[in-house]
C-alpha cells in the first residue's frame, strides 16, 4: 500500500513539473510573439517580469546587479594577491564598448580602488604588480646610468685633449707661447671655433 501511494505522489509531481514547463514554453512563445509582430519590449515588463531581481539598464541591455558583486570580488582578489586582471573576459560577450566600460565604472568606484590599482581600459593593475615589475629593472638601469656617466667622462676627456691639440697646434703655426695664456689672439681663438662646433655637431645626443 506505501508503495502505491508513493507512485500516486510522484506520478502528481511528475504532472506539475509537465504543466510548470508547459506555462514556461506557452509565456516564452508571447514573448517571442510580441517582438516578432512588434519589435520592442517594454521596459516596464522587464522590470515586472523580473521585479524580484535588482536590474542594471544599459545603453544596449539589462543586466543582473550581481555581476558587479562577481567583478568586484575578482577585482579585490587581483588587488590583494598583487596581480591584474581583465574585466572584458569576465563581461558577456554582448555587450557593447560603451556598456562595458559604464560596468568597468561602476565596479572601480564600488571597490574604490583609486590608490590600490590603475586601470588601463578593461585592465585593472595593481600598483604593488607595477612596483614589482619596475623592480627588475632597477640593476639594469644602475648598469646603464654607469655606461652613461663613463660615456660622458671620456667625452669630457677627449674634447678636451683635441682642444688641448688643436690650440697647441695653432699655436705653433702662429708662433705663440702657450704658457702666457693672454697670448693667444683673436685669431686663433677664431681659427678654433669651427672645428669645436663640429665636434660639438658630432656628439651632440651627450649632454655634456
């Protein structure tokens, strides 16, 4: 008898759950009815149809708030382990550029992640990722600044030994005495500027 009755319950079961997705089949087609002959919905059906959930209305659709708890959380998990991640993969294909940035939006004044992290489009980066990756480059950067200075340095150095040179040898060709300094003339500091401008010309990406 326990048997029979049990088979009588689930065979009721069984007739409800028919009927359930029979109403839901029937109410799909008037809806999709009604865009066919019509196409448009109201945005007051929307909201009645699923007035039991909170509704984000974009440019281009409607949205379940909840995704922006689920970007939120994906967002604070990247801040905190120090890392990015890209919203766009986590968003529904559908939407457009405009809709996905207003979601971008609202997710980072939410999270309020101004001074934690940047956003680069639908990137969000945290600024420990950013000091990290600038981090590898700081022995690099030593060895260039030294490769720079000692560039510098010999430059400084050569110049001057040419300059040292090229008035010694005006000097000599006008007969000049170079440990009195005063004797040299205008003429041969004039002799002496063009070929300091064109070494100036060669070398003019060191700021010496």
């Amino acid at each position: 008898m326990a048997d029979w009755e049990e088979i009588r319950r689930l065979a009721a079961d069984f007739q409800r759950v028919q009927f359930t997705e029979s109403v839901q089949r029937a109410q799909n087609a008037w809806v999709d009815s009604f865009l066919t002959h019509n196409f448009f919905y109201l945005v007051n059906y929307i909201k009645k149809r699923f007035k039991d959930r909170k509704l984000l209305f974009l440019q281009s659709v409607c949205v379940d708030v909840c995704i922006l708890d689920q970007l939120e959380a994906s967002v604070e998990e990247a801040v905190n382990s120090e890392t990015w991640i890209d919203l766009q993969m986590l968003l529904p294909s559908c939407l457009s550029v405009d809709d996905s940035a207003t979601l971008i939006s609202h997710v980072i004044h939410s999270a309020r992640l101004q001074s934690s992290a940047r956003v680069i489009s639908s990137a969000v980066v945290s600024e420990k990722f950013i000091s990290s990756c600038l981090a590898l480059f700081d022995d690099i950067m030593q060895q260039k600044a030294q490769a720079v200075h000692l560039v510098k340095h010999i430059l400084k150095s050569l110049c001057s030994d040419l300059t040292n040179a090229m008035i010694n040898f005006l000097s000599d060709d006008h007969k000049i005495v170079m440990e009195n300094p005063s004797s040299i003339t205008a003429e041969v500091s004039n002799a002496c500027w063009p070929v300091w401008f064109k070494l100036k010309q060669n070398f003019r990406f060191y700021k010496l």
